[in-house]
C-alpha cells in the first residue's frame, strides 16, 4: 500500500485471508478504513462471540482490534 501511495482502504479477508487480513490490521490500525472477515479461519469461538457482543452492543471501533490484541497477543 506503501508502495503504491494509499494510505488508507478497506480491506477483506475470505477464509484463511481472514485471519492474514486480521493481523495487518493490528499491526497497521491506521491503514485500514473497515474490516470485513468472510468464513475466516482461526479465530476461534470465543473470540467471534466477543466481538460479536461488542458490535451488537455498539462498541467503539477499537475495542474488538483491543479484544483481539489482549486475547492473541498476551505478554
């Protein structure tokens, strides 16, 4: 994206591209408009049920990257 002079877009992740997608956008959080996972793998149940709850629940944007980052990236 760099590269190509876009600072910011969206970007879509199917299946195991999800779980790609996922990490680019905790590791590039302002590169990255909206998120849109399709049948992504590797997330877990867990994980989808809290994010699930926290957008239901109308949940600022950054808390499921937060959620994510707290639940995969534990020091």
């Amino acid at each position: 994206m760099e590269e190509l002079k876009i600072s910011k877009s969206n970007l879509v992740g199917l299946s195991q591209g999800g779980a790609i997608a996922l990490q680019f956008v905790i590791d590039n959080p302002k590169m990255v408009k909206k998120l849109v996972l399709v049948d992504a793998a590797g997330l877990g149940a867990k994980v989808w049920a809290m994010i699930g709850m926290l957008w239901m629940n109308n949940a600022h944007q950054q808390q499921p990257i937060r959620l994510i980052q707290n639940t995969y990236f534990q020091q």
